[in-house]
C-alpha cells in the first residue's frame, strides 16, 4: 500500500514536471528569454513537483509524512539521474550541482508531506 502511494506520488511529480517543461520551453520559443531565467525556471519545476508529490504522499499514509515525501524527492532524484544519464550517455553533472540537485528534490519532498 505505500510503495503505491510513492508510485502513484511519483507519478504526479513527473506528470506535473512534463506539463511544467512544456511550458517553459513554449515562453523560452515565445520570448526569447536567457538563460538564466530559464536555469531558475527549472529549479522552480523541480522543487514545486517534489512538493506535489510529497504531499500526495503524505495524504495518502497519513503516518510519517515528511518520511514519505522525503523518499518520494530522494524517488525523483534518483529516476532524474538514472534517465539523464541514459539520454546523455554519460554523467554530466558536477558533484556540487548533484548535491544541489538532491536537496532540492528532497527539501521539496518533504516540505510537501509535512504540509499535507
């Protein structure tokens, strides 16, 4: 039963996380905007999708909630990486921008369950 909580968490994440990127690239074609923007605008999507799925997470168990949105965060980092570094071919990320990475993904996670 939890393990599908997570799953099905997991699966709003993503799903949020696409529709979001779709989005984005849409106002990056539309305006013309730099990098930057964008760089902020994908750290905006990641943490915002952890929370979506923490808190489903946590609406789901009702137990230990930030426990659960934490393991849907650390979740989404961990498919993050496994399907960057398949399309990529190789690790491309620097050890600090992982750590960044999985913090946010796991401050999202559980800010999420805590606040279901």
């Amino acid at each position: 039963m939890k393990i599908k909580a997570v799953l099905r968490s997991l699966f709003l994440a993503y799903a949020l996380t696409g529709i979001c990127l779709l989005l984005l690239a849409f106002l990056v074609f539309q305006m013309d905007i730099g990098t930057g923007p964008v760089t902020v605008g994908i750290i905006v999507i990641y943490v915002i999708s952890c929370m979506a799925g923490g808190f489903l997470a946590g609406k789901i168990t009702r137990r230990e909630k930030y426990r659960w949105g934490a393991l849907v965060g650390l979740s989404y980092f961990i498919l993050l990486g496994t399907v960057s570094f398949i399309v990529s071919g190789s690790w491309d990320m620097s050890p600090g921008h992982m750590i960044t990475t999985l913090c946010m993904c796991l401050g999202g996670g559980t800010l999420g369950g805590m606040l279901s």
